[in-house]
C-alpha cells in the first residue's frame, strides 16, 4: 500500500489521529497564553530559525 501512495496510484487522504489532536492542543494552548507570551514565544523561534 505504501508503494501504491508513493507511486500516485491510491491517494491517502487519511488524517492522523496524532494530527487532529496535535491542532487541538495547540489551539488550546494558545487561548489559555497572554498575547506577550504568545509574542515571547514567536520571538524566540524566529531567532532560532535566523540563527
């Protein structure tokens, strides 16, 4: 099956359940942060990416 997804030939449009609960939480997370923490946090991945 995987060969089959790989090649075109299926399509595999399937979410994970790891996915789903994945965006939940972060979603959560979000609403119970300050918009400065939500900031701080930014911040600090953006300079991890740009250094």
């Amino acid at each position: 099956m995987i060969a089959k997804i790989a090649t075109g030939e299926i399509e595999d449009n399937k979410k994970s359940n790891r996915t789903k609960s994945g965006k939940a939480g972060a979603k959560a997370r979000a609403e119970s942060m300050t918009s400065e923490e939500r900031t701080e946090i930014a911040r600090k991945a953006a300079n991890a990416r740009w250094s």
